[in-house]
C-alpha cells in the first residue's frame, strides 16, 4: 500500500489521490515537508526520474508540490513514495488547509527558536562587550579567573541555545548527509556547530578569545531571514492553490422528501440536487432546477458584472451564489468539474520547467561543491600563505559557508513563474505551460485568427428570410454538431433542433452527415456563385438541390481597434489569418489598420505561413479559436486562446483568457514581458551578491554574523523583487 503521512503523523492511503488521464498515466500531486533549497528539489527529481515508468517529476520549490506522473504497469506508487521517505522528506496530500494547518506549526516552531537564540544573543553579546572592554567596573583590569568565568556563563547561554534554536537547520543537514548528499542547511549546520565548537574548545583551554555571541547571534540573524523568507514565500501562493480554496468541501444536499442535509463533496454524485445559499459558493457543475439569483462567474466568464440566472441555466463550480437560494442538479462534481480541471492545468503550468529553471537547476548543482572548496580553501590558505592561527582562519570559513548558499538563486526563477501564475488567473487569464511567459516575452509578430478572435464571434443570420424553414431546420441539424460561431448563428436561428450523432467534421472545410454537407463553398462543390456582400458564409448542400448559401454578419470586438493600435506601438507586427473569404477579410483588415492579411486559409497554410515567418527569424504568438486553429496554436512560438474556443484549441494554446474582449492579449504580452526582465534582475541580484560577498569572505573581512545577515537577506530579496509584479511595480 502507498502510505502518505497527515498533520498528526497518521498515515492514509495514497491511492485515493491518484488521478489517471486518456493516456493511461497515473498523476500524483502531494507537498514535500522539509524543502529548503533547490538542492532538495534535485535530489527528489533526480530519484524519482531514475525509477522505471516514471514520466515527471517535478517538484517547484516556492509552493513545495511534487507532480508525479508514470506508467502504473511498469512502477507502483508505494515504490515511488518510498524512494522519495528514503531521502528523509516527508509527503503530505496537497490539501491548502492542512498545508495552512502545517505551515502555522512550522512557523510557530521558528518563531520559538527566534526567541531563544534571540534571548541568548542578546545576553551573551553582553557578557562579550565586558570580556572586550577588558575591564570590570570595579577593579579596572579584568584577570583570568573573572574572563573564564564569563566565558563558562556565556557557554551555559550559548549552547543549550545553539542546540535548541539551531534544530531547523541540523533535522535537514543530518536528512542530506545521511543520504550522503548535500543542501543549504549542510553548510549553515557546519557553520555554526564549528563556530560553538571553537568557543567551547577555548573556554576550556583558558584562552582569551570565544565566538558564542558569533554561533547565536549567527542562528538569531539566519531564523529571522528564514521566517520572512516563509512569509514573502507564502504571499507568492500559487494560483492552483488559491483556485482550490474555491472548491467546496462539503455540500447541502436536497433529499426526495424536500429535508436537506450535509454530506462530504466526494459523496456527491450525478443526478442528486444541491442547494446553494446566498454567500454560498457553488459546490458542482450543474443546472438550476428551482430559484433565480445574481451570481459572480468572473471565474469562468473573467466579466466581473454579476449575471442573473434561473431554472435551466447552467452554473459552474466555484461561482458565487449572490443573493437568493438556488436549487442546483448536479452534472458533475469533484475532480470532475471545470474548477477542477482548471486547478490541474494551473498546476501542470506551474510545475513546468523552463529553461531559466534549467539554468538555475544547473548553477545550483555545482554549488554545493564549490562551496565547501571555497571555504577548505580559505582556510588553508590564510594558516599557510596569511601565517594565521588556525581559530581566525576557521572562523573565515565559517563566512564562507554561509555568504555563499544559494538560496537565492534556487529561488530566484520558480518564485517569479508563480506570483506571475496568480497574477494572470486574478485577470482572466488561464496559464498553461509554465515556459509560456518566457516564450511569449520573445514574440516579435503576432497572428490572429478572424471570427470569434477579432470579432465577436456571435454573428447573426441576415438571409434568413430568404431560406424556407425546412432547409433551415436540415442545416441547422448539421451545425448543431460544431462549435463553430457560424454554425452556433444557424442553429440560434433555426431554435431547438434534434442532434444528429453521425456527423463528421473536417477541419477548415465543414460537416458531413450522410450525404448532406454544410460548410465553405469548396466543401460544398459550389461553382460560379456570385457574392455581392461581404457577409461571412456557409454553404447547404443536399443531394438533387441547389446549394443554398446562409450569409452571416459579425461585429469586431469592442476593444479591437484599440489593442491592434497599442499592439503596434509596442513594436509588434500583426498579421491576420482567416478561413473567411477576402471580400469579408479585406475591410475588417483595414479597419483594424492591418496591413499584412490573408484570407481561405486551410489549417495547413496557416500553418505554412508560420513556418515561413520562423524561417526568416521571426518569433510568432498564434492567437484563434476554432478547430482550424488547433495545429497553427501548437506550431507558433507562443499561443492564445479564449475561453470560448474549441476545446482542441484551448488544448494546444499556452494561455487561456476568459470574456469578451481582446485587452487580455495586451495584458499577458505585456506580464510576459515584465516576468521576463524580474527573472533576469533576479539572476543579476544573485549574481551580483556572490560576486561582491565571496571575495569579502575569503579576505576575512565579512564575520560569520554579517555573513548570515547577507545570505538572507539575498533570498528575501529576490522574493520581494518577485512581488512587485503584485504591486503593479517592476520594470
């Protein structure tokens, strides 16, 4: 049995939390305890990657989430678990309350071991300053006996309090070593234990120097930074975890006989009826069977104007309930609602590698190493080439262990990608690849499909006068089966309309149904059919028929103008490629001030075309939503998608972005670009702070206590650096 551990140590059976996808792997996402530094991140990817049928394994430091995928016939979820309880971590289900639960304990913890080495700097500093002065206040000169005396009392401070407050950091360091590997806590442990060790060794060998106030002045110096390091870490929660606290636990569930009673979500199924009070939020996907009110669906639709629903409209789980009493008939519930799917696409993003991460993964990994050279080398040096005792040149490489962890660097990408994550979702905006901000940043062109991207994508039939009901009705029986906006115009024209399951879609072309066709005028074989407008178009076609042509008029998206003037100020170039024909495309083009168009695009040339802008150093973000979108979304450099889009297409984009207008574009190109210049300030700042403080440390002039008054606040730097993106700061 795969056994994962809860807040009070009992253990739970992991397979509960398995969730298998259409491929047949098995995923598994569950929060790593005890996670200090990327150090601890490669060792548990590292591990699990070597275990056979493993697919991913991704752990994103900033939030402490393992995404395990594998294939269930080649591994077992015991096994993997396992591997990773045999490094010393411990997993708990990736539940946001009990990680509130867990993290409150945690930082109670720090802050009591704040406290007492805190305390015990404070005194011991004290007893220090009389030992410096040299003198007693009532004698003058200050003898053996009393500079012992205070040596023994500030050891009896010292190192009870080294023990307790330093327990943080020596449980991870002894983890690591016995698996004989490395992470941050290693050095700092090493630090501070030598650090007491020396003072210890001097007090009881009479000797005129100690370093206690150092050893806890040093742990006092590195808690604080830890607990605010937490705490700035902790306001970068991702979106996937603030998207789970608007899932429901538990709902109101209305039995036959009208009484309601609670039950648990996972007991919830299809067919049975909930209620949802005002304040509420709604538990399940579902339609209303009884009641009205105003709900908040900025979470689907991204419009923050509440919408009135009543019997028969569908609600969506995490929507809040307004103002009246509904009655909700459940469809789905559970992992099996849109909410749900949106948590997991979040969190695939999230704990997707770009290559900044990569980089970062591959100068952390060579830290370790060259950080215990350093500090070997320092103090070697200063004993044989600086004729330095040994007590001075340990306490020099005591400030290079610490200056030169790297904490800063671990977190310098992974905290960028997920306050920018929960920045998008706050506006609308879906993240699906977790590289996806840093392609976007490089895109230089953007191409824009025409209907349902620049337009409305409501368009309405203006023919319909002109077409008998009949055919009407036939047509419509045949756009009932595409989502396109044409056909949903037909089908709203035609009213209710019998479904007709044996229908074939060909992508850029049209329907088929036996042998009735509905779609372009080649699909259709029409010939020498003149058109005089520049209405949007499908053609009918039934055997022995003339085909018969539904003429369709959209508008441009409110905001349309506006964007394609700002997208060309920033320097881009747009381009528009359309299915539609050029009579329809050619004005609209023109009305945006688009120069570059092209019109009767199949899905092929869409895709040749950005083949071809590839080819000459252009860097190209796709931006549709139909079917005939699907291939040139996954083909470009970056991609977006609306939320009313095919689900083909919303499955090849990179980002999702919900309501009705094109400002989200602007919005995420313009994140992309700020995420992309915070990372690199973040590579800079830590950079900039080894380059500066390494030498410092190895010529002696940093002490161990300023060392880890450096090291932390570098970590806390590049976290705060990251939130300004929350601000709306940032460059």
């Amino acid at each position: 049995m795969a056994e994962i551990a809860l807040q009070n140590d009992s253990a739970v059976d992991a397979k509960a939390y398995i969730r298998r996808d259409d491929a047949g792997l098995a995923n598994l996402n569950l929060a790593v305890e005890n996670l200090h530094c990327g150090g601890c991140v490669r060792r548990i990817e590292d591990t699990l990657t070597a275990e056979p049928g493993v697919t991913q394994a991704r752990v994103n430091l900033t939030t402490r989430r393992l995404a395990l995928q594998w294939r269930e016939d080649q591994a077992e979820a015991g096994d993997l678990l396992g591997a990773v309880a045999a490094l010393g971590y411990r997993l708990v289900p990736f539940d946001p309350d009990l990680l509130a639960r867990e993290a409150a304990g945690e930082d109670k913890a720090l802050l009591r071991a704040l406290a007492v080495a805190g305390f015990a700097a404070a005194n011991v500093m004290l007893l220090s300053v009389a030992v410096w002065a040299g003198t007693d206040n009532l004698s003058g000169d200050m003898g053996p006996a009393l500079r012992d005396l205070l040596h023994w009392i500030s050891a009896l401070i010292a190192m009870p309090a080294v023990v307790y407050a330093g327990q943080p950091f020596f449980r991870s360091a002894g983890i690591a070593l016995r698996q004989g590997m490395m992470n941050m806590d290693v050095p700092i442990s090493l630090a501070v234990v030598m650090a007491a060790g020396v003072s210890l060794f001097e007090t009881i060998n009479h000797g005129q120097h100690t370093y206690f106030d150092a050893s806890v002045g040093l742990l006092f110096f590195l808690l604080i930074g830890r607990y605010l390091d937490r705490r700035a870490r902790g306001k970068a929660r991702s979106a996937a975890e603030q998207l789970l606290l608007l899932g429901a636990v538990a709902a109101q569930v209305v039995e036959s006989d009208g009484t309601v009673r609670a039950a648990p979500i996972g007991a919830v199924r299809p067919g049975m009826t909930v209620r949802v009070v005002p304040g509420d939020r709604v538990p399940v996907d579902g339609h209303i069977s009884a009641g009205q009110s105003d709900i908040d669906t900025s979470l689907i639709s991204g419009e923050s104007a509440p919408r009135m629903i009543t019997t028969g409209d569908w609600v969506h789980a995490g929507t809040l309930n307004l103002n009246s009493p509904l009655d909700v008939t459940v469809a789905s519930a559970g992992d099996d609602t849109l909410l749900a799917e949106i948590v997991r696409m979040t969190a695939a993003a999230e704990q997707t590698k770009a290559a900044y991460v990569r980089l970062a993964d591959r100068a952390a990994r060579i830290y370790a190493p060259a950080v215990h050279l350093l500090a070997l080398a320092g103090f070697l040096g200063w004993i044989w080439l600086g004729d330095m005792a040994w007590q001075p040149a340990l306490l020099i490489a005591v400030a290079v262990l610490i200056i030169t962890c790297p904490c800063a660097l671990g977190l310098a990408v992974p905290v960028v990608q997920v306050v920018a994550s929960g920045l998008a979702m706050s506006r609308g905006i879906l993240v699906k690849a977790g590289d996806g901000f840093e392609r976007l940043s490089e895109v230089d062109t953007l191409v824009f499909d025409k209907t349902g991207t620049l337009t409305a994508g409501r368009p309405e039939l203006v023919n319909g006068d002109q077409i008998s009901p009949s055919v009407l009705h036939q047509a419509a029986r045949l756009a009932a089966g595409s989502r396109h906006p044409l056909c949903r115009a037909l089908v709203r024209a035609a009213g209710p309309v019998d479904v007709r399951l044996d229908i074939r879609e060909q992508s850029g072309m049209g329907l088929e149904c036996g042998d009735q066709r509905l779609g372009n005028r080649d699909w259709c074989a029409v010939e020498n059919a003149p058109v005089a407008d520049g209405n949007s178009e499908l053609w009918f076609r039934q055997p022995g028929q003339e085909p018969v042509r539904f003429a369709f008029r959209d508008q441009l998206k409110a905001d349309a103008v506006t964007v394609m003037k700002r997208l060309r100020e920033t320097g881009l170039r747009v381009e528009i490629l359309s299915g539609d024909r050029a009579s329809v495309v050619e004005p609209l083009a023109r009305q945006l001030g688009i120069a570059d168009w092209r019109a009767d695009c199949r899905p092929d040339q869409k895709v040749a075309r950005l083949q071809e802008l590839s080819r000459s150093g252009r860097k190209v973000a796709m931006i549709g939503d139909g079917l005939n979108d699907a291939p040139a979304l996954a083909a470009a450099h970056a991609s977006l998608s609306p939320t009313a889009a095919a689900d083909v297409a919303q499955a090849a984009a990179d980002f999702v972005f919900q309501g009705e207008n094109l400002s989200p574009v602007l919005t995420t190109l313009t994140l992309a670009r700020r995420v992309r210049r915070l990372i690199l300030q973040n590579f800079s700042l830590a950079l900039a702070y080894n380059v500066l403080a390494v030498p410092l440390a190895l010529a002696g002039l940093v002490t161990p206590l300023f060392a880890a008054i450096a090291m932390s606040s570098s970590s806390l730097l590049v976290t705060l650096n990251a939130l300004r993106l929350r601000g709306g700061g940032g460059p």
